[in-house]
C-alpha cells in the first residue's frame, strides 16, 4: 500500500520528512503552510473527503476550494480533514484560513464531471474472419481497436455503427455524434488478455483523442480483454480489468457470403443470420473499393434477432453490378465502470465475418 492510501485508510499522521517527500507544491503566507491536498481530485457532486497537509492547524480554520467552503470534519496536528464542496470540472486552488492566517495552493485539486449513468469511454476491440470465395487471395483473420476517453454523454454503444437499433445510414454519417473528447498527456495505453497477451495502442493521427492498433494477437472468441493506462495528472492510472468479452461469430445467410460463389446482394436484402440472440446488437457495413482504399456505403446497428430488411434509402451512392465488401457482425457491450468519475464503458467487442458481393437491383 502506497504511504497516501496508508494515511486515508488508518489515519496516521506523517512526519516532517513525509510531507516534503510526497508535496505536490507549498503556498504560505501570514504563517501557514499549506504543501498539498489528498486525494487531488474527485467528483463534481462534491460530498468526498479530502485530506489537507497544512501547519500550523486551528480548529477554527475555514478550508475552500476555488470559491466555496468545504466542510471541515476533522482538524489534527498538520492535517485537516474536509468533505468537499461541489464544483464545476477542471482545477481548483486550495486555500486555508483563520482570522489572521492563511495560505493557498494554486490547481490543488481536479473536479471529473460525476459521469454516473453516462458513457465516458467509446470504442471496440474487433475479430474479423474473411469467409467464402469471393477473395482473390487467401486471407487471414485480423483484428484491429480503438479507444476514446470522453467527456461524459448520452452514449449507447451501437451509436458508433447507426442512431438506434434496426436503423441503418450511410457510409458518410458521423460516427458517435455529439461526443467531445478528451486531449490528455496519456502515454501509455494497454490491451492486456486474460492470457498475458498485451498490445500497446498508439495515438491515432486522424483523430484527436482516439488511440488505436492492429492487433497481432487475433482476439478469439470467448477471449477476456483488459485496459491499463499510465498516470497523467489529473488522469490516474487506470486499470479496467474486464473490459470486454469478444463474441462468437455469426453466420450470414442472406447474402449467401459463406458459399464459394460470390452472392448477389440487393438494395432492398432481406437478411437472415444463424445463431443469433448471443450478442448486444448485430451489426452490418457494406464497402466498395475506390482506388485501392474502401469506401463505406452503409452501415447497420441491429437487434440480434436473425432477420432484418434493408431500407431502400439507407444507401449512398447505390451502383448496380459493382463489386462490395460486407461485413457482418455480432457485437457485446462492456460494463466497466471508469473509477474517476463513474462514468460507464461504452467499448464493444464485434467478432465480423467478412465476404464478397456484387450488387443486384
């Protein structure tokens, strides 16, 4: 046990050594000194405890942090002990008086926005398994995830894929609308398997705040993925040790995708996949190559009850007698819950099968 967690769970109090050894900074004035604030952050509810190194205390000291008063619970030889007020997110100074005293530390302590009952985190951890004939080579499985911390919003985990359930929108449409990351000094971002696999995510030069990789290591179906990330203050270290749970592939059988022949695939497909009912949502995206690249043409957020009829207007840029890309996948949903402002998880595991088609009016 670290020596802070050792003086919020028993109450010991620190010797002169200790407080210089583990002070963020000092501020006095007037003849106290105020050297830091434990922990240095919390919610925006307020109602936490929150201990001061300050010297000399009073019992009649008054404590806030930015402009409103905190409650003070406790006051011993270079401690006080506070129930925090509420705040809005971001930094606060610190201060400490009597009537003739006082003392303040500047960005002493973080407010998180209480993400309770909202998504904090978005992203996926994904399988994709290439089926049928319709390949000009063989290929292998891949994988491939990407992460995103958010500010915490109305996020349910399909909206990276379509607006709602049995809804589908094209290739364009915005993924996650209404998000706002968060830009933070993270350095280290850890895909770990139950197995001690671990796969180290970069950050992704095409969006700010996202981090991604291509996974070496194909998660398998079944497999357990966890998250870590290193401290970058006000961020804390963070280990989500269930992440998520990578699903069993589907099997489509309208398109015909599985067959050695390439299937035909018309605008209005009626789809109908096997063993389902064993994911969150079922999910769907359609691409054409262009130029070497793919590009996305449709995209489907599906309850995973076997059947589905394509709408006719949810295609962009429909060609007939073209040559596509579908995937199709099942999707489960994390429950992790970030532990620095109790916001939820909104990662998915998909596990994809992916064949070729060619369009049909």
């Amino acid at each position: 046990m670290n020596l802070i967690a050792a003086l919020l769970l028993t109450g010991c109090w620190l010797s002169d050594d200790e407080i210089q050894a583990h002070a963020d900074g000092t501020d006095a004035w007037d003849g106290i000194t105020l050297t830091g604030v434990v922990p240095e952050s919390g919610l925006s509810t307020g109602g936490q405890q929150a201990v001061l190194w300050a010297e000399p205390t009073s019992d009649y000291a008054s404590v806030r942090f930015g402009d409103r008063d905190a409650e003070v619970l406790e006051v011993a030889e270079r401690q006080l002990t506070v129930r925090t007020p509420p705040g809005e997110e971001g930094w606060v100074t610190v201060s400490v008086s009597t009537a003739t005293l006082g003392a303040s530390l500047p960005e002493a302590y973080y407010y998180w926005e209480d993400g309770q009952g909202r998504t904090g985190l978005i992203g996926s951890v994904e399988r994709f398994s290439p089926v049928g004939g319709g390949w000009d080579a063989d290929l292998t499985p891949w994988g491939q995830a990407q992460l995103s911390f958010i500010h915490p919003a109305e996020a349910a985990p399909w909206e990276g894929i379509a607006p709602a359930l049995d809804t589908c929108q094209p290739g364009s449409a915005a993924a996650w609308p209404g998000v706002s990351p968060y830009l933070t000094d993270i350095s280290q971002v850890v895909l770990a398997t139950a197995g001690g696999g671990e796969v180290a995510l970069s950050p992704d030069p095409l969006t700010p705040g996202a981090w991604q990789a291509s996974l070496d290591q194909v998660p398998e179906a079944g497999s357990r993925w966890s998250l870590q990330t290193s401290e970058a203050s006000p961020w804390p270290a963070m280990l989500l040790p269930q992440l998520v749970q990578v699903p069993a592939e589907p099997r489509l059988n309208s398109p015909a995708i599985f067959t050695d022949a390439t299937p035909a695939l018309h605008r209005d497909e009626p789809l109908r996949w096997s063993n389902w009912d064993t994911g969150d949502f079922a999910v769907l995206r359609v691409a054409r190559s262009v130029d070497g690249a793919e590009e996305e043409v449709l995209r489907c957020a599906l309850v995973d009850d076997g059947a589905f009829e394509l709408p006719l207007d949810a295609w962009e840029g429909w060609q007939a007698d073209e040559e596509v890309i579908v995937y199709f996948g099942r999707a489960r949903s994390s429950v992790a819950v970030l532990p620095h402002n109790r916001s939820e998880a909104g990662v998915s595991a998909f596990s994809w099968v992916v064949g070729a088609a060619l369009t049909k009016d």
